[in-house]
C-alpha cells in the first residue's frame, strides 16, 4: 500500500516518524512523508520518499491554519490507500479528505496535545484543538499514542479502543567509546563528570534553565545541552556567566547517531520536565530511552511514566522536585556508584524497553 505519513515538523530530527516508516517498508508499504518545508530544511534522505510543503507562516495559528489547508489540497489530490496522521495537527484534513474519498485513516498522537504547554494560559486556542479533538477522534474508533497514562486519559475523554506504541530506540549495540571524549570534538574538556541534557525543543518548564542554575552548587561536574529551543538559546547566552567557570557547553542539534555516540560517553543524562502542564506530567521522553539504550544513568524529574520506567529498572534517580539543591543531590547519588553498576542495570532493561516490543502494532493499524 501507498501510505500517505502526515507530521507538521520539516521531518529532519522526528525519530519516532521515521522508525515507523521503516517498519512499513518492512512490511512490504510505501510511505510518503510529508511535512513542511523550512528555510534551514536539509535533504532527505529516506526511509520513503518526501513531500515538503511549502508555507508562508512559521508559527501560531496562521501557521496551524495554514497547513490544514495545505493538507487538505495535497491530500484532495494524492493516490494513497492509507493515511497515518501524527498528532492533531494533522488529524482534521486526515480525517475530512479519509471519510470523502473512502481512505481510512490511522491516529498516531505523539503527546497530549491539547494539555501541551503551548495552550497554557490560551484557553481559545485550547478550546479550538478540543473542538478538533472531539470531532476527530470518535470517528476512529481507535488510536496509538505513546503512553499507558495518555492512552488512559483518551479512553476516558472519547471511549474509543487507545494502544500503546512506545518512543523507543531500536535495539542495536552500544557504541564502543572511552568514557567523555567524544566530547572533545565539541571542544569540552574531559577532566570532570558530564551532564547531559539534551532535547530538539527546550521549551520553558523542561528543566534547562533550572540544570544550569544547578551549577552554581554542582561545582564539580560540567554541563553540556544538546538541542534548540528558547531556552536553549537562553542557556548559550549565560555560558560565559562567572558563576559557571566555564563548565557551561552549548551544542546545536546533531543528527541522532552523532547524538548517540555523545549520549553513550556521557556520565550523567538529565530529564527535568516539570508537571504544570498535563502533557509534561505524563510525558515520557524519547531521551530517557535514549539514555538506557547506551548505559547512561538517569537523573529525572517525579513525572508519572518516567518515574516507573526509572525505578522500576534502577536505571537512575527521581527528584522530589526540580531545584538546585535536589538536581545536585540526585547528580551526586548518581556518580557516588560505578559506571558500571548502571551500565548493567541499563543492559538488562533495555532488553525490554525497545521500539520492536510494540513496532507490531504498526502493521495492526494499517491492516484495519
């Protein structure tokens, strides 16, 4: 089958996107992704063939309006046999092209968007997803989302059939680095423990502010981020603030192998998500997958699903909260025990935390 994949990013750094692409051409389909088109977009490279749509608008709703429509012509107009949505933002033109010319339509929600943080404090625009949401969803009669405690929330909001099909890496092996010096690349000196925070947004109320704060009492680690966002960009701008000592490193966006070889040399993953927002408080983040997959012990914030991934598999520490204080006891707990220790507590729960434990239900999906 031709399967038109549907996302709202310009498809560079979407992971989960891209391991589900794979598995339909494992299975025999041939997905067409297509998302927006930016100034900065590079080539794509597969898996699939790419549609970049062109838009005027980068953000806000002009933008969100902008690529209903563009989805609604492109789909009016293409010759698929499946369309998979990823997210509401691109589930109503899914939804209204998929009923009109007999397409079914699959629903992947990535997170729950109509809790985000984005529609904190905007209760129009909130109201505009959730009329979208209610009108949408009911139609499917079911959904995949990516995890137990949103599936929950979905079931509850709409009585429609919620599977779970987790953000996680595919298994393969661990890249043979020598502890911290990959990051001499980046010119990061190596003569004390690394954090790493890394994240393709670093929004407000994800914890990257609050890290580099931490510094001023973890005088004896570096911090290195790894990412974009506001408060990414926040945090370059303080990396020559006295307080740090040059302990402060800033890296841009790296392609996901280049992000795994730095992953997997670094002492300490960090995951600080705060809970003032539904989406944040049950959220679990592909990096705390990441962090596993390697053998990079975690120090984590209390959100509902990364607490039970961490201490059910002792891969890590869960603050009580987000402060300095707490981020610099959880850091200091961490690095009090061998690498090796969570190295093999990592190992032996990645056998069980890896995409092909649920990539199954992709196939499902597609069959109907």
């Amino acid at each position: 089958m031709k399967i038109a994949v549907l996302v709202s990013n310009d498809l560079t750094f979407d992971q989960r996107v891209r391991k589900t692409c794979e598995a339909m051409i494992a299975a025999g389909h041939e997905p067409i992704l297509v998302g927006r088109e930016l100034p900065e977009s590079i080539p794509y490279d597969g898996p699939g063939s790419a549609v970049r749509l062109p838009l005027l608008f980068k953000s806000g709703p002009l933008f969100y309006a902008e690529l209903q429509l563009a989805l609604l012509k492109w789909l009016g107009k293409a010759e698929v046999d499946r369309i998979w949505a990823n997210d509401l933002d691109t589930l109503l033109p899914s939804i209204v092209v998929g009923r009109h010319r007999k397409i079914p339509v699959v629903y992947d929600s990535h997170e729950f968007f109509t809790e985000a943080a984005g529609l904190t404090g905007k209760p129009l625009r909130r109201k505009v997803w959730i009329f979208i949401e209610r009108y949408c969803i009911p139609k499917l009669g079911k959904m995949l989302t990516v995890n137990e405690s949103i599936a929950r929330e979905f079931r509850q909001r709409y009585g429609v059939k919620v599977d779970v099909l987790r953000n996680m890496p595919v298994l393969k092996s661990v890249p043979e680095v020598t502890p911290r010096t990959a990051f001499l690349e980046f010119g990061i000196p190596t003569d004390l423990p690394i954090l790493l925070l890394q994240g393709a947004f670093m929004d407000r109320d994800r914890g990257t502010s609050d890290a580099v704060d931490a510094l001023a009492v973890m005088t004896d680690v570096r911090l290195v981020l790894v990412g974009a966002g506001i408060e990414f960009d926040e945090s370059s701008e303080r990396i020559n603030d006295p307080r740090w000592k040059g302990r402060l490193h800033c890296i841009p966006r790296l392609p996901y192998e280049k992000l795994r070889i730095l992953t997997a040399s670094a002492d300490v993953g960090l995951s600080l998500d705060k809970g003032l927002h539904t989406n944040y408080l049950l959220s679990l983040p592909n990096k705390l997958f990441d962090f596993i997959h390697v053998g990079l012990p975690i120090v984590a914030s209390p959100m509902v699903e990364v607490r039970l991934v961490v201490e059910e598999n002792g891969v890590g520490v869960v603050l009580k909260d987000v402060t300095s204080e707490a981020i610099a006891k959880g850091v200091a707990e961490v690095l009090s025990k061998p690498r090796e220790f969570w190295f093999s507590k990592c190992m032996a729960a990645r056998e069980n935390l890896h995409w092909g434990a649920d990539s199954h239900l992709i196939n499902e999906y597609l069959k109907g």
